[in-house]
C-alpha cells in the first residue's frame, strides 16, 4: 500500500525495468550534453579557443568523436 495515497498497489519501489529507464534516460542526457557541447566547440573562434587553453588538434579531435563517446 502507497504511504501517500493508501491506495494498494501504488507503491514507487524501483523495480528492475524503472532502474533500467532510469538508466537509459541518463544516458540520452549525457549524449545530448555531448553533442550540444560539441557543437558550441565547433562554433568558437580562434580567440576563444586560445582563452580556453584547447589547441586545434584537441578540438578536431573532440569533434570527430561520436555523441555516445
């Protein structure tokens, strides 16, 4: 029975399928987060670049990886 609601059968215990979802949904944030991130590496100049301490090779490098790596 839910301690909230009293409802039976309504309880929120992680089960082997919502810790998988979990999971996966952490995962798809992460490769958003890459991809987003890298295309605002790709966007930046040379200024930019140099005041972050990246070099050329390190971006190109960055920006072949795929968006699950």
């Amino acid at each position: 029975m839910d301690s909230c609601s009293g409802k039976p059968g309504t309880d929120l215990q992680a089960t082997p399928h919502s810790t998988a979802f979990k999971r996966c949904i952490t995962t798809l944030a992460k490769m958003l987060e890459r991809a987003r991130t890298r295309q605002l590496l790709a966007q930046m100049d040379e200024r930019q670049l140099s005041d972050s301490g990246i070099s050329h090779g390190e971006r190109a490098a960055e920006l072949h990886k795929p968006f699950w790596r």
